[in-house]
C-alpha cells in the first residue's frame, strides 16, 4: 500500500467519488475509500472525521478566501462589491479537476439526504464567514448576513454551471453573473 505517495487527500476524495458514484453513498465504508486511494483507514481519518466530510473537503479554506477576499475589497466598494470579491477570491481557486469531477460531485449528494443536509451546513458556514468578514468592514449586520446569503447562493448558481462541459465561461465570470442576478431579484421585490 503506497502509503507515502503525495496528494493523500486529493487521492482519498476522488476514491471516495468513484466509490460513491459506483456503488452508492451507503454502500461505500471508509475502509473501501482507503483502499481505493491505496491508503489505510487510520490515514483517512486523519484527514477526515467519517465519509460523510470526505465530499466536503476544504470548507475551512473556502471559509477563509471568503473572508480574505472581502477584506482585501477597496474601502470604497458595497457591501455586495465586497461579497463579489470575496466570490473572486473563492472561484479563483478551483482547479480543472474540481471542474472535471462536478458533475458527479453533484450528482452524488443530490441522491442522498444526508449529503444533502451537509452541503447547506457548509453553505451556512460560508455565509457566516462572509458575513463575519462584511461585519469586520462595518456593514451593519442585517445587511451583512443578506450580502453574504446572495454570494453563497451566487457561488452554487455559478459552480453548477461551471461544471457543466458546454459553459465557456470562468467560475469567477459565472458567480458574477449570478450575483447580478439575484440582486436584481431582490431588487424587483420592491
């Protein structure tokens, strides 16, 4: 078992797609995910609490650029020129592989509720990051929390559509995107 190979992470998500993808969420132990990326089941722990946080990996970091990308806004710019930024700082770091393996990323957890359940926990988590970052920058915080909700959905509107192999557009140009989208969806509220 190749136990020093670099990537162990990386190798443990993807297993644990193809593994979920093929046999099911429910189906799949972590001993089988840890095979898969020829590691041991104590190495996956390691880098993971269960199965579950294995599909959800890097939500600290994504919390993080959130944040740091709000921050890094110009002092001049709004509370959602603000959350676009943090949305440029998000999007800039995925890769083609995060790109290549979306679609089955979201086919997975759209199939099991548990999954499903954890992915608007890390929503949430992110939109409290952000929220905590426009807070920092003295937005009030009614104003904070719903810049920070739209970005969060901004992002899952434009990852869904990154993803998919017809788009031409970056991830960054589709979250902006569908941050004017939605303000102007909650600007024909009235």
């Amino acid at each position: 078992m190749a136990r020093w190979e670099p990537n162990a992470r990386q190798r443990l998500v993807l297993a644990a797609l193809d593994l979920f993808t093929e046999q099911g969420y429910d189906n799949t132990t972590v001993i089988q995910i840890a095979e898969r990326a020829g590691l041991t089941k104590a190495t996956f722990f390691r880098h993971f609490a269960d199965k579950r946080e294995v599909l959800f990996a890097g939500q600290e970091v994504h919390s993080r650029l959130l944040a740091d990308g709000a921050a890094a806004a110009p002092d001049s710019a709004t509370p959602l020129e603000a959350a676009a930024a943090a949305l440029d700082a998000l999007t800039a770091s995925f890769t083609a592989e995060q790109r290549e393996f979306g679609p089955r990323l979201l086919t997975v957890i759209a199939g099991n509720p548990e999954l499903q359940e954890r992915a608007l926990f890390k929503g949430a988590a992110l939109a409290a990051a952000l929220t905590s970052a426009l807070g920092k920058r003295g937005v009030p915080d009614l104003t904070a929390a719903l810049a920070a909700e739209l970005a969060v959905r901004a992002f899952h509107r434009a990852f869904e559509n990154w993803v998919d192999p017809a788009s031409q557009q970056t991830f960054s140009e589709l979250a902006r995107q569908a941050l004017d989208q939605l303000r102007a969806a909650a600007a024909a509220l009235g």
